[in-house]
C-alpha cells in the first residue's frame, strides 16, 4: 500500500515538475479534465471516490485505465488518468514502479 504509493511518488517527482492533491479523488480527475493537472493516479478508493470524476475525465477526452491495464476501476477503485500528450509516459512510469 503506502510503500508501493511512495516508490510510485518519487518516480513521477523525478520526471516532473511537481505534484499536487487536494485530497478528494473526483476533484483530482476533474482538474485533470479540466487541464489542471496532467495526470492523476490512486488506489484503494471507493465508486463513490471516483465515479463523478471519471466520467467528466473521459467526457472531457482525457484517458482513464486501471492502474494495472486489466482492472476496472470503478470495480477494483485503482485509477490512472491522464492528457493524451502524457497517458503513455505516465502510465509506464506508474506500472513499472
């Protein structure tokens, strides 16, 4: 869980030019649709969490995966979002970790 989340956390930090949460999952996705933010990434969370959020994301034509390719998110509450421009990178990045 934490240990797994924090490899992750220094992986993105080493590649961007920061990162920043506010703590509610949906917010986080909407500011990714938004273009706020360029990506976001959690696990552990709750269809309530995510739900509102993920549908504005791919309304908004960002892309939305599991973390691992085959999970659902709204099934399993572990998200990857990103802009087009970065999916690929920050997915990798996310996945390998």
């Amino acid at each position: 869980g934490h240990e797994l989340f924090l490899r992750r956390l220094e992986k993105v930090m080493a590649k961007t030019a920061g990162v920043r949460r506010w703590g509610a999952a949906s917010l986080d996705l909407a500011y990714v649709a938004a273009g706020r933010y360029d990506g976001y990434w959690e696990r552990e969370l709750n269809l309530w969490d995510i739900a509102a959020g993920y549908l504005i994301a791919q309304e908004a034509g960002a892309l939305v995966e599991g973390v691992r390719k085959d999970q659902e998110p709204l099934e399993t509450g572990a998200i990857l979002c990103a802009n087009n421009a970065i999916f690929d990178g920050f997915a990798r990045i996310i996945r390998e970790s």
